[in-house]
C-alpha cells in the first residue's frame, strides 16, 4: 500500500507492506476507513490525506487505485401523496375518457354491422328466395342503436 499527494510534484512513495492484521480486514472496511476516517493530515506535506492523496492498494498481484472527488449532492422531492384535481381538470379527464370510450364502441358496432352484411351476402349466395327474418330485424335494430347513442 502507498499513497502520493495530487498537489506535489511526483516524489517516489514509499510502499508500506500490510501486517498480518491488516491482511484480515476485508477490503469493505478497508475502504471505510481510508474514506471516512477523521481528518489525518500528511506529515510531508500537510494536506488531507484522504482528500488530497492518490491511494494505491496492491494485493495479489492487482492494484487498486483510489482518489477523492467532491460530488454535488442533489435531492430527490417526492409527489405528494394526495393528488389535488381542479373540477375543470377532472371535467377534461373524463371527457376524454368518454371520448376514448364511444370511440372503441363504435369500432365494435361497425365491426359487427360489417360482419353481419358479410352474414347476409353468405346466406344469399345459398339461398336467393329470401333472407332470414331474424338477421334482417338483428341488423336494423343495431343500426338505430348506433345512430341513438352516438
């Protein structure tokens, strides 16, 4: 392990090897207590050493480097947890949910109304004498509702 001040031109660093005890931290808290340990100042150059010193962490043959950076802290502000709607707002939602609605049930009425036209011509392909009573009032009855409710 070593470190080198970012202020001072480069000076060779010198390497300190970890003890035994040190060995057994795990690198989490060896990460705590490089960042969030007190103010320790430098002996060589008075500065922080965790605020103004690259830390260089070598273990098995792999090297780990660690800088301190300032970072602005920004806040989060949650909605409230009451939604407040004018009226005229909530007029608007529903008019257009309304709208979105009468739209999809016209869509089914003339998917029907075409469907039961292709019902018609089928049947009278089979059988020219006359169409079914049935069909005939199914399909007027449909078309008043449309033009009522639309």
């Amino acid at each position: 392990m070593w470190d080198q001040c970012q202020d001072v031109e480069f000076k060779q660093a010198k390497f300190i090897p970890l003890t035994d005890d040190l060995l057994r931290y795990s690198f989490g808290k060896y990460l705590e207590l490089t960042f969030y340990s007190g103010c320790v100042k430098c002996r060589d150059c008075n500065k922080s050493l965790y605020h103004k010193h690259v830390r260089y962490f070598c273990f098995d043959n792999k090297v780990a480097i660690f800088h301190y950076e300032p970072l602005d802290v920004l806040t989060v502000e949650l909605p409230p947890l009451e939604l407040k709607l004018d009226k005229k707002d909530l007029k608007e939602i529903r008019n257009k949910e309304l709208s979105s609605l009468q739209l999809s049930v016209v869509k089914i009425y003339n998917e029907i109304l075409l469907r039961l036209h292709i019902l018609d011509d089928y049947i009278s392909n089979i059988d020219p004498t006359g169409k079914p009573a049935i069909l005939l009032k199914f399909s007027e009855d449909l078309a008043v509702d449309i033009k009522t409710h639309i």
